[in-house]
C-alpha cells in the first residue's frame, strides 16, 4: 500500500515538474463560420431601421400610435389628443400635459409638424 502511494506521489510529481502539459492545458473556443445573411432579412432590417427613425407626429398620431412611445399610457396619449394642435413638441411640458421626465424619455421620437395651408 505504501508502495502504490509513493508510485502515485511520483507520478503526481513527474507530471507537475514538465510543465505545461497538453492534459492539462485547455481547447481552445470553437469559432463559429460567419452567419450567411439573407438579402431579404437585410432589407427588412433597413425598412425596420428607417421607420424607426420616423419621428410621431403629435398632430396627427393616433391614440395607438401614441401609447407605443415609452411612458405613456392611455390617460397621456388622450390628454395629448384632447390638446393638439401644437406648434413645438416641449408644449407637452408647458402646457402640463406629459411630466418632464417622460417628456425626456421622447422627445427624440416625436415632433410637431404643422398642418399645410
């Protein structure tokens, strides 16, 4: 028994004292190919990129279209309608209709287009 345990305590040791040794060393991350990329998923994502960078206009938007923005709900988005016209989009904070930290939170999605003549 003791044997078998001063065997296996230089063996312990012979492994330690060569180094690095490839048992021991991790596999290396399997990289994955480049995603093929569909020409039609692409063009989906530009449409989707571009509406995106659409901005709501507040005089004309629908109640729907209204609580899609972040911070508002129902009661906004009606208070909003009851109010328009609005010639500038920070009359939503002026005219006590939106707080001014929700105001803030969209005011890079929405605008105020006035009607044309």
């Amino acid at each position: 028994m003791a044997r078998l345990i001063a065997v296996l305590v230089a063996l312990a040791f012979a492994l330690v004292s060569l180094g690095p040794s490839p048992l021991l060393a991790q596999t290396p991350a399997k990289k994955d190919a480049p995603a093929k990329t569909d020409t039609k998923k692409a063009d989906d994502a530009k449409k989707a990129a571009s509406k995106k960078k659409e901005k709501l206009d507040l005089n004309s938007a629908s109640e729907a279209d209204l609580k899609m923005l972040p911070g508002v709900g129902d009661a906004y988005a009606k208070k909003i309608i009851e109010n328009r016209p609005y010639k500038r989009k920070d009359e939503l904070v002026g005219k006590n209709i939106l707080p001014k930290a929700t105001y803030e939170k969209i005011k890079d999605d929405i605008i105020a287009r006035q009607a044309k003549r």
